[in-house]
C-alpha cells in the first residue's frame, strides 16, 4: 500500500488536506464519441500546404492609411502567422479558446501525400483529421491516412505537424512536441538526495525524484531498509530499485533529469479512449486536486499521457483537460509527453516515452498522481464552489456568457440521439411524445462536432433527454436550473455505472437529473445475436461481469413511452416553475437487490 502523508526527514506533519512536504523512502531510517469527422484531399499540391502563407518579410506600409487601419493589418497578420489552420473544409467556421486553434480557414486542398508514403500518384486521395481547439504550446498534430486505409483502432497512425515558421503542415515533429531531459550537474536534488520520496494521501500521492526506465517506474530507494511496491496507478506498478546508495548507483549510470512539476496521468479505461464520460470522472476530481495542492504547479510544467496515442485525444479531451489544469483562455495547454505509439494495445502498455533511450535512467522532479476510482479516488469535484468555477471558466474558455438561472426557464428540450446503439428504436412515437412538452431539437455530438458547438448547444438547453451514455458528460455544463431526464438500459449498475453523471450533477447543485431505469426483457434490442443468446434470459443481479455489462453497451432500446410521459408529466412543471433542485428531487430508480455502489447486498 502506498504511505499516507508523513513529514519529511526534519519537518512535522501537516493535515491530509494540504503538501506539508514529500517524506522520503527509507534509507537508513528514511476509463464514446464516434470517430473523429475527416476531411478528404487529393495529392498534387505542394507537400503540407496549408493555404496561403502570410508573408512574413517586412512590412511597408502607405504613408496616408489611417493608424487604426495599420494596427489592424499588424495584428491580424501576426494573428495568420502564429495560429494554423483547424483542418476544416474551407469555407466553414470554428472558433475556440485556444492561441493554438485556427482560424475559419482551411488547412489547404491539393496538400501531397506525407513523405515516406510510398508510390503515391496524383490520383491517390488522403483524409486528414480535424485538428481544431487546444494544443500543447507549439505542437499541433492532424492524424493522415489514404482513402480506404484507415489503421484499426490501436494500429499505427501517421501524424502531420504543424510548422509555424513555413505555415504549412509537414511531417517533422517541431522540438517543442518533445520533452528532453537535462543533467543534473549543478542542480540540488530534491531532498538532497536522488533517492524517491513520496507524499499520499486517500486522493493523491506526490512524489519526489520519481524515476521511469524503458516503460517501467521505479521508487529509487537506498539504504537498509526494504520498502513494499505498490500500484502508481490502475494499470501501471510502481516498482522498487533498492540499492546500497543511490548517489553512487547514479555515478555509473546514463541519466538525466525532467525538471519542474509534472503530471502523470493514466487514463484508466484505455480501450475506450472515445469515451468522454470517463474523462470527466477523471478530469474533474483532478480539478478540485490542482486547485487545493498550492504548492504544484498550475497548470504542470508537463503533462505525461500513459497508453494512449495522439490521435485518441480529441478535441473535448483537450478543452476539458486544458480547464482541469487551470489554462486560461488564448493559452495552450502545456508539453505532452506519450509513449511511442505501437500497433498493439499489449506493447502500447509497456512502450517507452518518446525521446529517451531504453538505456536512459530518467528522473522527474516532482510528480503528482491522482488516483482513480479503483484506486480509492473520486468521480467528481471536491466541492460545489469547484464544480460551479470549472462551469464558468469553460463557458469562458469559448466566449460564452457566464452560466446563470433564467427565468423563466424556457421551454427547449434537446434529445441527444445516439446512432451506433442505445438508439431508441420507437424514436418517431418518443419525440413526438416529447413535442407535447416544449419545442424539441435533436442533436448527434461525435468527435467531428465542434466543442464549442457543443457547449453552445447545453447553454441554450433546459431540458436534456438521453439514453446513457458517454456523451452524457456534457450535462454538468447546463445552466443552472435546467434539467437532465436519463434513460438508463436493462442490466446496467454494475459498479455504480448507472449513477456515474448523477453523481456529476449532484455536486453541481443546481441541475435536477431524473431517469428512467428500463426493467423488462422486451425493452432490451440486443445488436449482436450472440448477446441475446449468451445474457438476455440474465436476471439484472446476475449481470456483475464485465462481459455481460460489456454486451449491454450494444444495445438498442424500446422504450416505455406512457412511463416516460408519466415522469416528464410529473417533474417538468416544477423545472419550468424554477424550483430549487432539492425541492423537485425524486428518489433515483435503483436496481432492487443492489447496494449504493452497484454491487449486490
């Protein structure tokens, strides 16, 4: 098990809610969207071109044109130089908060195959991804393929980086998409020593001089006293190198050290990496963490993603990752360290980072880990004043006007459809059913959605209808006072799954999230026959697998239109009356026989 909060070697204690300092190791005695919209080009341009390139030489500027008029052209052409294009058609318009985003404009047509792409002819077609919203500072990436040749989900990716002295999109990784090691001549280790020291608490542990080798991490102990290895994260073990002294170990061994305060962050539910609810669960406690742990960078001097390529992180991962870190609006988030990417889930675990040798013993400075659910952590904020702050500041990462209570609450109701399962196969008969309560819109958030579309479309919500699902981690960004009416399918509360966005809004304290819990056999359209041979005679108690809670993820739904009516009927005058959550509040639907964290009492 890992050390619960001691004092440094010296120091006294401090309560579990605040760093009181690392305490050295002994010496002596010390967890989807739907894949990301792609744009189609043809070869033939000019490799990487990203529409036309700013001039960048002097300016000469016409003695009569009016001050206001050349301040204007300065800026906005400094502006075409530093931000790339986002990777839409040309034409279309996007905006977000990032300095990194582009613009309306297009990264280019006609751009040419990437080099290294093999017998390309002019005829070859290639899809480039969107790359629009935040970016580490001075790397931005767009994932290419050939037409027809997209790589399976875990397969190699090609990537294009922007470069922003050319303005055109290019195959060179920039330098600052790395983070390179220093030498340690000269600079105090932390505690005075290279050996590790850890600091935790029940939702966080920091570390001093962590050390990470060929894609394995280590507590570098010395001394003659052993220590117990213990989990960094879910996925990862934290093993123990214990030597006789650590400073002489370090003499006879190719090192280097990463400087500064970084975050390491393993996104638990790596094989769905798509899905943004699990995100959230991770991010928002990590939120609360940044803001309470005063003397850890914010936002981190890095930020190491554990498992998962590139071409995962989508934009609402960005922009809900850069608002967990504390980046304020025009800024980007800072450098990404990953693995190197593998054409294999089971080598893209224990792949090395990227830019250090297998040989090479690295050292981070000061490292934080949250820990996950499974680890003992949180799903959400640690207070309502975090939940409501994370809510304002990313309406104002994109412009939007603060979230506040409207009154009155107007009558709009989006149904957030889902297209490859969960979908409601009696939909004409539920929106209809739906219409008799105030105006209906229908709405289908993928990766290819814009997150600022997105989150325009939750402010103008009041009320939101949706089966479970992932794309449910947009509900705590609603106004307050609006409304979340969930559909939760046959067969699914194993481990609290059910409750994992009501547990989100309920930290708001000013959304009201009711649901309906599908109970019969008939309610249930199972995708895949094989599933309904394999679990649909399954009473709910005996679905505590992760095969069968894994089968009721493709599923369709035949819903219970009167009971839906019933409880619209029942609730929503009081939503649209302005009454205060707690006020309206029902009980939540649980799965008789199970206890409050999914298991069976």
């Amino acid at each position: 098990m890992p050390p619960r909060k001691r004092a440094a070697a010296g120091g006294s204690g401090g309560d579990d809610g605040a760093q009181a300092g690392a305490a050295p190791l002994p010496a002596a005695a010390e967890q989807q969207q739907q894949p990301a919209n792609k744009k189609t080009i043809k070869d033939g341009g000019a490799p990487g071109k990203a529409g036309k390139r700013q001039p960048q030489g002097s300016w000469v500027l016409s003695r009569g044109l009016p001050l206001l008029v050349v301040v204007a052209a300065v800026l906005a052409a400094l502006a075409a130089q530093r931000r790339p294009p986002d990777g839409l058609a040309h034409g279309s318009s996007s905006s977000s908060g990032s300095s990194s985003s582009g613009d309306a404009s297009s990264s280019g047509s006609g751009a040419a195959a990437p080099s290294g792409a093999g017998n390309a002819t002019a005829a070859d077609e290639w899809v480039e991804a969107d790359a629009r919203g935040f970016f580490p500072v001075g790397c931005k990436w767009r994932e290419v393929y050939r037409k027809g040749e997209e790589p399976g989900f875990w397969g190699l990716r090609r990537y294009q980086f922007w470069d922003a002295k050319r303005g055109a999109w290019g195959d060179a990784q920039p330098a600052a998409c790395g983070v390179r090691g220093m030498s340690p001549q000269g600079r105090r280790w932390r505690n005075g020593s290279p050996r590790s020291a850890a600091n935790c608490n029940d939702k966080y542990c920091i570390y001093d001089n962590l050390w990470y080798n060929n894609g394995r991490w280590y507590l570098l102990v010395d001394g003659d006293v052993g220590v117990e290895p213990w989990k960094l994260t879910r996925n990862v073990e934290l093993n123990i190198h214990h030597v006789t002294n650590a400073t002489d170990f370090l003499a006879s061994t190719k090192h280097t050290l990463v400087a500064g305060d970084t975050l390491v962050f393993d996104f638990v539910f790596f094989l769905h990496p798509t899905a943004i609810g699990h995100w959230s669960e991770m991010l928002f406690p990590l939120f609360s963490i940044l803001r309470q742990e005063r003397g850890f960078a914010r936002p981190p001097t890095q930020f190491v993603q554990l498992h998962l390529k590139r071409a995962h992180m989508m934009e609402w991962v960005r922009a809900t990752l850069a608002t967990a870190l504390g980046v304020g609006p025009q800024r980007d988030l800072p450098p990404i360290m990953w693995q190197h990417e593998t054409g294999h889930i089971g080598e893209q675990m224990g792949s090395p980072l990227e830019g250090f040798s297998p040989s090479t013993w690295v050292a981070f400075d000061r490292v934080m880990v949250v820990k996950d659910t499974y680890m003992g952590g949180v799903r959400t904020f640690l207070s309502q004043a975090d939940a409501h702050l994370y809510r304002k500041m990313l309406y104002a990462q994109y412009g939007l006007p603060p979230p506040q209570a409207r009154k009155p609450v107007p009558r709009v109701i989006t149904f957030q459809r889902k297209r490859a399962n969960r979908r409601i196969v009696n939909e004409p008969e539920f929106l209809s059913m739906l219409a008799e309560f105030g105006e209906v819109r229908v709405v289908e958030f993928n990766a290819s959605t814009p997150f600022k579309e997105q989150l325009e479309t939750i402010a103008a919500t009041s009320v939101l209808v949706s089966v479970h699902t992932s794309n449910l981690a947009n509900a705590q960004f609603l106004q307050p006072g609006s409304a979340v009416f969930e559909i939760i399918q046959r067969n699914w509360f194993w481990h609290g799954l059910d409750r994992s966005f009501q547990v989100q809004t309920a930290m708001m304290g000013d959304i009201h999230h009711y649901a309906l819990r599908c109970r019969r056999a008939n309610e249930t359209v199972y995708i895949q026959e094989r599933d309904k041979h394999r679990f649909g005679d399954w009473e709910p108690l005996e679905c505590n697998t992760e095969e069968c809670v894994e089968a009721h993820t493709n599923v369709d739904v035949r819903l219970d239109i009167p009971a839906f009516r019933s409880l619209l009927a029942d609730r929503l005058p009081l939503v649209f009356a302005g009454w205060p959550v707690e006020a309206a509040a029902i009980p939540w639907p649980v799965q008789e026989g199970a206890d409050d964290d999914g298991g069976m009492s």
